[in-house]
C-alpha cells in the first residue's frame, strides 16, 4: 500500500449520469474513471479514485450538472493498492 | 495513476473532513440538473458558463433572457432568469423591444443556428446593423437537433447529417454561412466573439467572451455577440467522447474561434 493527496472531492450524481464520458478525458489528474456497474438507467457513471485537486473542470464540461465539487482546507492521503 | 478500481472512493455525499464547497451540482440561477438533452450535448455546458458569468456580474435581477426555438428550449423551465419566449428566429426583434422599453436591464437572447441562421437570419442582421443596445447568444452546432438533426445554414461542408448523409456537398447544399464574421462587419456591432465548449480551456475562453458581451452592452457601446460551437454528438453521428474532437477539428476549423470585434477595433 501507498498513499496519494487529495487536496480535494467531488459528490458525483450518478443517477442523474447519461453515461457521455466528457468528464474522463477533461479531468487534468485523470482521477475519473467510468464505473463497471450501472445506474438505474443502465449506464456507467464516473468514480473518483485519489488525487483530485478539487479544481472543478469535471463540473464545467458535465452536460448533466452530475458534479459537486469540495476543496479540502488540508490533503487528504488515501491508501492506494499498487 | 497506480490506483485500480478498488481504490474507488465514495463520491455518494458531501466529504465529512473539513472542506469548502467551491461548485454545487448547478449554477445558482438554475433550479434544477434534471433535463432530456441527450448525452454529451454542449448546449447544458453553455447554460453553465451563461447563468454563472450573469450571476459573477450580479445581473441576475437585471436580466431578460428572449429564448428562440431549439433543444436549448427545454431548458427554459430550468432557468431562474426572467425569459421571454420568441417565435421562431425572432428572438432579436423581441429583445430590440424589450431594451428600447426598459433600458435599465441586460437584454440577451439565446439561440441556436437553425433559430438564428436559417429561421431568423433577418432578425439578427438588422438587430446588429441598427446598434441594438442587446447581447445575441448563439449556441451553434451545425445542425436542426430538435426536429431530427438535419443541416442548417450552418453546418460545414463534408459534414454528416440526417438530410446530407455523404456529407454537405457545396453543388447540392451551398456553403455554409459564417455568421459571427457578417455581424462583425456590421457598423452597428461593438463585440463579437466565437467560442466553444470543446474542454475546459475552450469553456474558460468563451466565459472571458460572454462577459466582455455583457459588459459592453452595460456600457451602452451598441450590439453584442458571442456565438458558442456546442456538440451534437447524437446529430452528427459520432460517439459522445468523440464530440469534442469533432467539433474542435471539424466545425472548428470553419467556425474559427476567437474574438472578432472589439470596442475600438
């Protein structure tokens, strides 16, 4: 095990998630990925692994309005699996 | 990024440690995320950058929105703007009224190509060559989304569309009309602008542009304009992660991004 920062978060509404991906490729740490399981409406959504700068590019390019964006007053080091 | 799948944190509610909150799920004059647009749409995106750039100036209260017809119109329910609903491509001639009748407000209208350029194109002509003291907003993505995606007077040469299956062929569909640079040679225009919601650096750009529109129309310098490129992924045949490519690269590079016309220039 590892640690990576987070000097950030996101709350994600993956209901709410058309499943389009904008926001994989928009996120400058690559910290979202497109989930294996599905939503109600049967769709992937994004999950957020470690190292997000809570910087809110996510937000700006989700035509779905699926992302609420925190940034921490101090990092947050998550345990990471190698 | 070493992180696998398993490493997934949960994003389900607010983070217990302390944090502060910089973007709620939507801007604070929209009422609600919850909408029918398909998957990968720009035009959401552009409300995003419209709503927060109104709400940062503190024209809220000030502003009238004229709304034309186009998938952006389901989103009127969504907005906490006053909005007025204009027929087909008149929009601009509406707005006109509305500024000459109440000078004090931020008047705006919001329209997409098949509303402005193929409905309206009169509309806005006039508007701009006369100086209307107003701020023309066109989301533009090249094809007729609401009724089926068909071309408009928009959409570039090669491009897929439900009426140009192998492409618009100039013998056959005509040239496209590149609207922001007619209206920018109007003596009547004091901005005009086109962006695109491509990415975050495209959206930042058109921010900047939406905001010199406004300001200017604040100062009482004439015509504004900014027209933003948004993606139509399910129009255009393509897959919504290949929207923004597509529409940097293909519609872009007609509809070059940019600041035509600026106060003094």
């Amino acid at each position: 095990m590892s640690g990576v920062a987070s000097r950030g978060t996101v709350v994600i509404a993956r209901e709410r998630c058309k499943g389009c991906t904008l926001c994989v490729p928009a996120c400058p740490p690559g910290v979202l990925h497109m989930s294996e399981e599905v939503n109600r409406s049967g769709l992937a959504y994004p999950e957020l692994v470690a190292g997000c700068t809570g910087c809110g590019a996510c937000s700006w390019v989700c035509p779905d309005f699926c992302f609420e964006v925190y940034r921490y007053e101090e990092p947050v080091t998550h345990a990471v699996s190698r | 990024m070493s992180s696998s799948r398993r490493d997934v944190l949960d994003t389900s509610a607010a983070p217990s440690r302390p944090a502060r909150r910089t973007a709620e799920f939507t801007p604070g004059l929209q009422l609600s995320g919850d909408h029918d647009l398909c998957p990968g749409c720009g035009e959401p995106i552009a409300l995003r950058a419209i709503l927060e750039t109104l709400a940062e100036l503190g024209l809220a209260d000030a502003a009238i929105g004229v709304v034309g017809i186009g998938c952006y119109t389901a989103l009127t329910s969504l907005i906490d703007v006053d909005l007025i609903q204009a027929l087909h491509g008149r929009a601009p001639s509406v707005a006109t009224g509305a500024k000459r009748m109440r000078p004090e407000t931020l008047l705006f209208t919001l329209q997409g190509d098949g509303d402005m350029v193929n409905e309206g194109l009169q509309e806005v002509i006039h508007a701009a060559a006369r100086g209307e003291k107003i701020t023309c907003l066109l989301l533009n993505n090249g094809v007729f989304g609401e009724t089926g995606g068909h071309m408009t007077a928009t959409t570039v040469l090669g491009q897929r569309t439900k009426n140009t299956l192998e492409g618009r062929n100039a013998d056959d569909h005509g040239h496209p009309i590149p609207i922001a640079e007619l209206i920018a040679r109007l003596g009547g225009t004091g901005y005009a602008a086109r962006g695109s919601v491509h990415d975050v650096k495209s959206i930042a750009t058109t921010r900047r542009y939406l905001r010199r529109a406004f300001e200017h129309q604040l100062r009482g310098e004439g015509f504004s304009f900014v027209e933003i490129l948004t993606m139509c992924p399910t129009g255009w045949f393509v897959p919504t992660a290949e929207g923004p490519r597509y529409l940097e690269e293909v519609m872009g590079s007609v509809h070059v991004t940019g600041e035509l016309k600026k106060p003094g220039r």
